[in-house]
C-alpha cells in the first residue's frame, strides 16, 4: 500500500489528510513529532511536512530527510510567504502547498510528486509489482502479457488497493478519452484481465466485484 507519512502536529488537520488519502486508496502514517518521523518514515512513499512543529523544524527535518533519500517531500505550512516557500523548495522539498488548503488539491499535488518521482517496482501483499517505467506488472513473479488498456486499469486497481473503484472513476484512472468510452469497456477489460491471471493460478481471482459499485484489488 502507498503510506504517505504525515508529520502534522494538530489532530484535526492531520486527520482531515488521512481521510483525503484513505479516498485515493492511501494510508496516512501519522508523526506529530520530528522524532516520531524519524522512526515512521521508513517504508513511506512521500512525506507531508509541517514547518512548525514542538520539538523542532520541518525545515531541518527536510533537510535530514533529503540528505538520506530521494522521497518526494510536500511543505504544508500555514506560513504562507514567498521566503518560507523559497526556504523550503531550496532545502529539497518537492513542493509547497499553504494553509488553509484544499485536501482535494494536496491529494492532486502528491499524485503528481509519485508519478514524476517515477516510483516503478511496488511490491504490494496482494502479489502485484508494477513497474511504472517499463510499463509492466508482474503478479506472483511473473510477468503478465497486457495490452496498454489492461495495464492502464490494473495499474490503477493496484494504486488504490483495498478501495472499491467505480466503473466511472476507473474510465477517468485508464482511458485517455473517458467521455466517449462505456462501462461496458470496464467490465470487458477486467474479464479479459481475468483470464490472463487465472493462467497464472486458476484458483485465484486477485480481483474482486463489488457489485453496483465497481471493482478492488485486495490490500
């Protein structure tokens, strides 16, 4: 599962960010302190990052973080000047977002930050690896033979493991041209997908109906 970790020391703002990534199929690791960060970040895939925080500075954890590793970091600050937003961006944060701010957009810029990050292999517990760069996805170690649709839509069920996606959020996910394509398009790919997983393993469907509401792959 993407873990986002989230370094926010005001309980309400830091759940008001988990449920906006709970919504995209993310999890939230919470840090209300730089030393909790330092323990969490492990295994996260990007950071959210307040400035002021009770035992120090965001911008010294940045700085710290950024030294030891290549993972996208996203300034949420309610200091709001172009010298904080300079500050920040130099210390090697990928982005800045003020607040107040909109969970919608910080969801938006951190999609951003991941697909520009190019994380390719993401090993996930549902036997999935998708290797974003060459465009491949094994499951259970092997390679899966997919047209460029197949792998749009099962990229997409992937990143969002453990969330029941629509037919329609998975047409806006997977299709370069959404409003002239149908459900009907989802359910064909997914069942042509099917088939080629169950020549891998014909005891296992990794992904799962919810019907009248769309379709999951199991965290």
């Amino acid at each position: 599962m993407t873990r986002i970790l989230v370094v926010e020391d005001d309980p309400a703002i830091g759940d008001t960010i988990a449920t906006a990534l709970a919504r995209e199929g993310w999890q939230a690791v919470p840090a209300g302190l730089i030393a909790q960060a330092r323990q969490r970040v492990a295994g996260c895939t990007a950071v959210v990052l307040d400035i002021g925080l009770p035992d120090g500075s965001g911008l010294d954890l940045c700085r710290e973080l950024r030294a030891a590793s290549p993972i996208p970091i996203l300034f949420l600050s309610s200091r709001a000047d172009e010298v904080d937003r300079i500050v920040g961006l130099e210390l090697g944060a990928d982005d800045y977002l003020a607040k107040p701010f909109s969970p919608r957009e910080l969801v938006a810029r951190l999609r951003a930050l991941l697909r520009r990050a190019g994380t390719t292999t993401v090993p996930v517990t549902s036997g999935f690896a998708v290797d974003a760069a060459a465009q491949r996805i094994r499951w259970r170690g092997r390679v899966l033979e997919l047209t460029r649709q197949e792998y749009r839509l099962l990229a997409a069920l992937v990143e969002h493991r453990g969330a029941v996606l629509s037919r329609s959020r998975l047409l806006d996910l997977a299709w370069d041209d959404p409003a002239g394509a149908f459900d009907r398009a989802v359910d064909t790919t997914v069942r042509d997908l099917r088939a080629k997983l169950r020549a891998i393993d014909a005891q296992t469907d990794p992904i799962r109906t919810v019907r009248g509401e769309g379709y999951a792959v199991e965290a």
